[in-house]
C-alpha cells in the first residue's frame, strides 16, 4: 500500500507521493533537479555550503515527524515534494461548484487560470533566497545564520512543491514554467522575478526581519487562499506548506522585536529618555527606533502592493471559479459563494478618500489584505509591549494604507502616513521622516558585522528568549566551515 | 481540595499567532482570539502533536495548578502567570509532578525519596509527556526482542526486552519509567496494577526513529510482573501505562557532566543516557563516568556493549563484589578511590549526580559522597541541596 503520511526516500526526491511509481513525473523532475541544484550551488556563498547547520527537516508530515532537527549540510538538505494528508470526501468550499467533490485533476476550463497562480506563488520562493544571498556574511550570530538557512532551505523546498504541481498535472507548458523559475532572477534586468517586491535587494538584517515579518505575511495570506482551493492537490501542498511559513513568520517578528529589545535596553542604560535622540542612541550600537518605524513603513506598504488592485475581476473569477478562497474560508459563516453581497473598500472621489460599498466578490483581493493589515498588527502590538516594558516613550505603528503605494486606487497621489493627501512638496519635505534615507541605510549597514562565536550577539541585536528545538544559549546552531 | 493538576499554557509574549497548532490540534482543545492563542485545560489530553509544529517553543509551558486557568483568564494575559505555590509534602512550590495516578505518584515519590528533598528535573532538560496511557486506556505494545543479558550459568537472569508501539504514540524520555500491566488478575480478583520499569533505549527509539523502547528486567522470584515480562515471546503483545517521571532526567545541555551511579537493572536510564549523548554528540569527551557494581562480570548487564564505548567518551568503573580470589567490592568503594573525580564534580556547577538502582546500595552511596565532600572541605547536604534544588542530583531507588 501506498505510504502518503511518511516520506519515502527511495527515489532521490524525497516524496509522500508515490513518486516511484510515477515515472513520467519522476523522470520530469529528475531533469529539472540537476537545474535546481546548480541554482542553489551558485547563489549560496561556498564556506556556508560546506558548513554544517542545525536544521529541521520533514520525514513526514503528520506532527511527530515534520519537524527532526540534526546538522545537515545544505547542499545535502532532502528538498522533497511534501502534502498535507487527503482530507476524506473534501468539497469544494466556495464558488460557484461549493459543495461539489474538491477536484483531483485539473477542471479543464479553469486550467490557465490555475497554472498561472502556481507559477506566480512559485515564482516567489526561490526570489527570497536570491534576495536574501548576502546575508549570511553579516549574520548577527549563529542563531541567526540558522534561521537563515532554514528560510532559505524552506523557500527552496516551497519552489519543489509548485514545480511538482507544475510537472504533474501541467504537461509540456508545466514543465516550461518549470524551467523558467529557474531562469527568472531577482533584480535582474532581461528576466525578473514576476512581482515588484521580489525584485528589490534585502540589503541588510533589519530588511530581512521586516521582509520576513511582512513580505512573507503576503506569502502566508496567500497560501492560506491557495489552502482553500478546490484543487485538491494544491490544498495539500499549501497547508503543508503553511506549518513551514510559520517559521518565517517568527523569524521577522522575534528578530525586529529583538532588534528594539536591545535598543531600549541600551538607551535605558545609557539613561537616554528621547527616542529621538538619535546621534546619542546610534552611538549605542544600536538602531533608533524611529528609524526602525521608517523600515515599517517601507516593507509594509511594498508587501500591499502585492494584493493587487483592490477590485480586481481576476480574483473574482479565481473565487466564483473555486480556484481560491478567502482566509479561513471554511470558518466564515456565509454561504460562500457572496452573489448579492458587497465589501467596503477604499476609492478616491472628488479628491477625497472614501469608503464605498462594491459587490464583494470583486473585492476579494481587499478583503484578503485587510485580513492581513489585522494580521500584521499584532505583532506591532507586541513591539510595542517591548517598549512599554522598558518606560520608554515611543509606539510602532502600521502608516496608513494610502502611504507609499504603487498598485490600486492610491498609485500615483501622494499620501503622509497618517492618510492624508499632500502637495508634492509637503511630500519631499516630510520624506526623510517616513521613509529610510541612505544614511539610514549606510548607519545600519555600519553596524551589519558577522558574529560567528557561539552564544554571542552583535550589539544591536538582543538575544532570543527560547532556543531552537529548546537548545541552550551557547549551542552552536552553526559549525561553520573554515576554508 | 481539588488534586493539583498540570495544565498546557501558551506563552503570549513568545507566540507569534501564528495558529499553527490551532490547525494541527485533533481534538480543538486550542483557540484564539483577538489577543490570545489558549489551550482548554478540559479537552487538552497531552497528546502533543502542537508542541514539534510550533515555531517559538510557546507552546510548551506547563503549569501545576488546584484549579486550571479558564479560557477567558488566558485570553486576558499578556504574560503568564508564574507558578503559583502548591503545596506538595509541605515543602512549596512543585512544578513537577511524575504522575497522575496516584498509586504512580507514590511509588515514584518513594522511589525518588534518596534525595532528601523535592526532586527538580535538569534545567535544560526536555520536557516530558506524562500519562499518556493509563489503566483505563493502555497501550498496546508488540514484543519484537528478549535477551538474556546475564550468562546462562549466572546468578541472576536479566533481560533486555524491546517493545514496539507500532502506530501509537508513545513519547518516552530517557529516565522515565513506563508501567507493564501483568495479565489475570490477584487473589482478590481484581486487575494487576501496573508495575513500572524504566527504560534503557533514548527518545527516538531502541533503533533510531523506530518507535521503540527497550527496558531492562530482572527475573525475580514470584515476581507477577517480571516473570510475565521475561517470558515475552516476540509477537506477543503487552499492555503498557505512562509514561511516567518528571525528574529523573538527561540534560540537554552538551556542557553537562554526568555522574552515574548504580547497581544491576539499575544501569537501564544509564544506557539511555549514554545512548542519547552518543547519538547527539559522539565527540563529547571526558564529560560523563560510570559507577556499576554487580556481583560478577557474568552477572552485569550490557558488560560486553558497554566496554566498547570509548573510555574518553564515559569513564566506566566496575566494582564486583563476589569475584574469586578478589576482595569485595563496592560502588562506594570505588567512589572513594576516585574521590578526586567525585569532589570535582561536585564543585563543578555543571556536574550532575544520579544513583539508580536497589534501596540497599543508598545508605552506603550516601557515606561515601559525605566523607569525600568532607575531605574536600565540603559539606555534603549543603552540596545535595543545592545540586537538588538545581536539578542535578537524582535518586531513583527500589
């Protein structure tokens, strides 16, 4: 009998597939494979390769073995194809087919649409770990070189899992989408990755912790729509797919919480009251937190431009259609398929910002990202438990969602923070308080200087309050390879 | 009085609600609102799929309480409440307790007694499941190996028996015990208690990632249990309870230095130990020693396996006390030709000291460790106390 709870490991993917009984996919990804790894090979820094990290991998995905933590090199980390259980006798659960069998194999005439939201989820993955390449010579410690790691490996794995749909149930135009997210590359000129986001360099440890805490957040909105969809197979794939996003979720919200524990910490020793003290407070080692509220500002509102347009026709069909869900689509209470209901959503009408009632299911995409802004803010509510904790008179918050936007009603008109709509001037002059300048980003960068000796943080970095699988404060979560 | 009872908490400053474990739950025991993410202390039954899926480690915080927190308490937290004080033998706070059933409870505190006081589980140490399976709801486990350890000719026989849970989960850690529930029934009729053994295989199985566990029986004579246990044919199934202890356990720490004291069937959580310190960190050198004593080489459990571990890994020091042409020997005597070692580690904030094995060898173990402390201008129940309360001294004896 089939196992489809632990992993098989007798082809060279590791796989809950049947994967050696399928030889025409098998033989699909076995040539795709050598790609994978050339691309890996060539974007990671040769030392890291070599060393060995403290990382967990899946050898099966119920919850007593998805999360086996040992030394691994990278280059030896099982990548496999991994999916959550079947669910027995699943229904569609939204759309205009709820309640109908979920679909096994692709329904002809959704199969563009289909294909086209695997390879843009796809074409993420593997983009945050080329953004993210240089990291690892300014990690702050070893803990954080792990969890690095284990992002990367981890977008690496979510690559293999849309590629696998791809080859599966995709044919000749699945393996050439395949082929391309190996070809595309972030930042490059001739073939970028697909979103903007995707395309900008995480030039330091602050971007990465703000990446992971609100670029990834867009990820995880996205799998949990991608979760729902009647698609059998890619549910799977993104709930097994999300218990992994929850790592990265953690890695940005404990590593800019750590980042203002040790900068109230520091200021409080040094007796420096005014956050915005902020030659004395750099002087510290330390991040101002003004400064770090201007990183806030920039990734949060990049990360909502991923949502697109907030009434979009492409997402009402992917809903009608049963293709995507909402957010915890099986847990709202309505009859799923929204013919007659409406959703607020932001417009702008005689100069002025306004809410306004449109038919809901054209404003799924807003929905999903107001979903996310309620996400997002709890963990700025935990920041800010951090601060208060120390007496230090300073609050995170979210900037308004007009602020700094590309995509959607608020593209091309110029917004402050608080939402309200500014002359061009009145923009330049307040800029260099909203967003971060190139000092700001030549002050952080003064201070992105590698710690490789166990148990050690750089300063302006607190350490974690719980280890890694419970590991104490000293473990060498990184035995790094000297060349 | 309600009887204290632990309880499964989520610790709001280090949850990220991130509701993994909320998806994972089988049974809906975790919730959330819009500022919590909480566990029902009436539906959890610690069956610990949340803990590996969580990825802050929030989710392992447990709580000794009278009267286990309510929904709405913990939806109000912003962080959680400390332990409060139980009172347990008298002497306060007790944030670990072995066992639910009581008849366990007991004989683990008995058992425990050695110690001189409340016993406290290592600092690093994992946390442990406890109760999984009880006399209501056993395991059901499939023998698949019984060897005899000691020689034919031997005294004593001494088995190591494997036990396979197949499907069922059975999260043990090195130094717990599980109970055996002999078939039939006592001359009143009524149904065997269980009797408990502690195991000699670590976590992850007498084979790695099998999900297996060995223990190390004596046949004694009349014994109900470990008769029934040491005629175990592989195929033959047994009804398994726990498991159990909260205390008895390993370090995490790798920078841990371990002293192991025991005699007989006592060596079983040693052999764990050791296997778990190889299996995670063969390179260790010069952090863990052995005192074993038996009456014969013939008569020592696993004398063959464990010579072959490397003297640097674990220094090992046997004691016979019924050899031929050879004077008595025992644990105790050993431990004062190594006083030296024994003083060190009892400075050493790191070291650890555990003594398993039969009541008798206590009192003598005891002597010992007083007068090399004394010697060492130490004084012994001050360094007992302190390496109790520090979770690193641990007596386990029958």
């Amino acid at each position: 009998m089939l196992d489809l709870i632990n992993v098989s490991y007798d082809t060279q993917i590791p796989n809950n597939v049947g994967l050696s009984s399928d030889k025409r996919v098998l033989k699909a990804l076995e040539k795709w494979h050598p790609g994978y790894i050339n691309w890996w090979n060539d974007l990671i820094p040769d030392n890291f390769q070599q060393s060995l990290v403290y990382l967990r991998t899946a050898v099966s995905v119920d919850p007593k073995g998805w999360a086996k933590f040992d030394y691994v090199k990278m280059p030896e980390y099982r990548w496999g194809v991994l999916l959550a259980p079947q669910v027995e006798d699943r229904t569609i659960p939204c759309g205009e087919h709820a309640g109908e069998a979920a679909w096994q194999e692709v329904p002809g005439e959704y199969r563009a649409m289909l294909r086209r939201l695997i390879v843009i989820q796809g074409d993420t993955e593997p983009a945050s770990v080329e953004q993210q390449r240089f990291l690892g010579k300014t990690a702050p410690s070893l803990y954080d070189l792990r969890n690095l790691f284990q992002v990367n490996v981890e977008e690496g794995r979510h690559l293999w899992a849309m590629v696998y749909l791809l080859h599966k149930y995709f044919g000749r135009d699945g393996r050439e989408e395949a082929d391309d997210l190996l070809r595309r590359s972030s930042g490059s000129e001739e073939a970028p990755r697909m979103l903007g986001a995707f395309n900008e360099e995480t030039p330091d440890w602050l971007s990465f912790f703000m990446f992971t805490y609100f670029t990834d957040r867009d990820g995880k909105m996205q799998l949990e729509s991608l979760a729902q969809s009647g698609f059998d197979p890619l549910s799977r794939t993104c709930r097994f797919m999300l218990t992994e996003e929850a790592h990265h979720m953690f890695v940005g919200e404990t590593g800019v919480g750590r980042t203002i524990q040790a900068t109230c910490e520091a200021m409080v020793k040094a007796g420096i009251e005014d956050p915005y003290d902020t030659d004395a407070i750099r002087a510290l080692g330390v991040i101002d937190l003004p400064t770090i509220q201007k990183k806030l500002n920039l990734h949060y509102t990049l990360s909502l431009d991923l949502f697109g347009q907030e009434v979009s026709t492409n997402a009402a069909n992917a809903f009608n259609a049963g293709i995507k869900g909402r957010y915890m689509e099986s847990r709202i209470d309505d009859d799923h398929k929204l013919h007659g209901d409406t959703y607020e959503v932001w417009d702008f009408e005689d100069g002025k910002l306004v809410r306004k009632e449109v038919p809901a299911l054209t404003a799924i995409n807003m929905r999903l990202r107001d979903d996310y802004t309620r996400d997002a803010s709890g963990g700025v509510g935990r920041w800010n438990k951090i601060i208060e904790k120390t007496g230090i008179d300073f609050q995170m918050k979210l900037p308004h969602e007009s602020f700094n936007r590309k995509i959607g009603v608020f593209a091309d008109k110029l917004f402050d923070p608080d939402g309200k709509l500014l002359t061009g001037a009145e923009y330049d002059a307040g800029m260099p308080d909203w967003l971060p300048t190139h000092a700001d980003g030549d002050f952080i960068q003064s201070l992105m200087v590698p710690v490789y000796e166990p148990g050690q943080y750089a300063s302006w970095i607190a350490p974690p309050k719980v280890g890694i699988d419970n590991k104490p404060g000293d473990f060498e979560y990184v035995k790094l390879h000297m060349a | 009085m309600n009887k204290p009872v632990k309880q499964h908490l989520i610790d709001p400053e280090i949850c990220i609600r991130c509701y993994t474990c909320e998806m994972t739950c089988p049974i809906g025991a975790i919730t959330h609102d819009d500022n919590n993410v909480v566990v029902d202390a009436a539906r959890c039954n610690f069956c610990m799929d949340c803990i590996p899926v969580c990825p802050t480690g929030s989710i392992d915080e447990w709580r000794i309480v009278n009267e286990p927190y309510s929904l709405d308490e913990q939806f109000g937290w912003s962080e959680l409440p400390p332990q409060e004080e139980i009172a347990a033998d008298g002497d306060g706070a007790d944030t670990s307790i072995e066992a639910f059933d009581d008849a366990i409870a007991a004989l683990l505190a008995e058992a425990h007694s050695g110690a001189g006081g409340k016993a406290r589980a290592p600092a690093s140490a994992a946390k442990p499941s406890i109760n999984l399976y009880n006399l209501a709801k056993p395991a059901e486990a499939t023998v698949t190996g019984n060897f005899r350890l000691t020689s034919e000719d031997g005294d004593s026989d001494v088995r190591h028996i494997i036990l396979d849970f197949g499907a069922t989960p059975f999260p043990v850690l090195e130094g717990q015990s599980i109970g055996i529930i002999p078939p039939g029934t006592d001359e009143k009729g009524e149904a065997h208690l269980p009797r408990l053994y502690s195991v000699s295989s670590p976590r992850d199985g007498e084979r790695p990632n099998y999900n297996n566990v060995s223990l190390t029986v004596k046949r004694e004579p009349n014994g109900v249990c470990s008769n029934h246990v040491c005629d175990l044919k592989p195929g033959d199934t047994v009804r398994v309870t726990g498991p159990f202890g909260s205390t008895f356990l390993l370090p995490s720490d790798s920078g841990a230095h371990l002293m192991m004291i025991c005699t007989g069937t006592g060596s079983a959580p040693f052999r764990a130990f050791t296997m778990r310190r190889q299996r995670e960190n063969p390179r260790l050198k010069d952090t863990m020693s052995l005192y074993f004593g038996a009456r014969t080489p013939e008569d020592l459990p696993y004398f063959g396996p464990l010579k072959k571990v490397p003297e640097s890994f674990m220094k090992k020091v046997f004691a016979f006390s019924r050899q031929p042409e050879s004077p008595k020997n025992y644990v105790q005597d050993k431990l004062r030709e190594n006083a030296d070692d024994v003083a060190a580690l009892m400075r050493n904030p790191d070291g650890y000291i555990y003594i398993c094995g039969l009541k008798a060898m206590e009192h003598g173990v005891e002597e010992a460790l007083s007068d090399i402390a004394r010697s060492a201008g130490l004084v012994w129940t001050e360094v007992r106390d302190t390496m109790r309360d520090d979770g690193r001294y641990h007596v386990e004896t029958y």
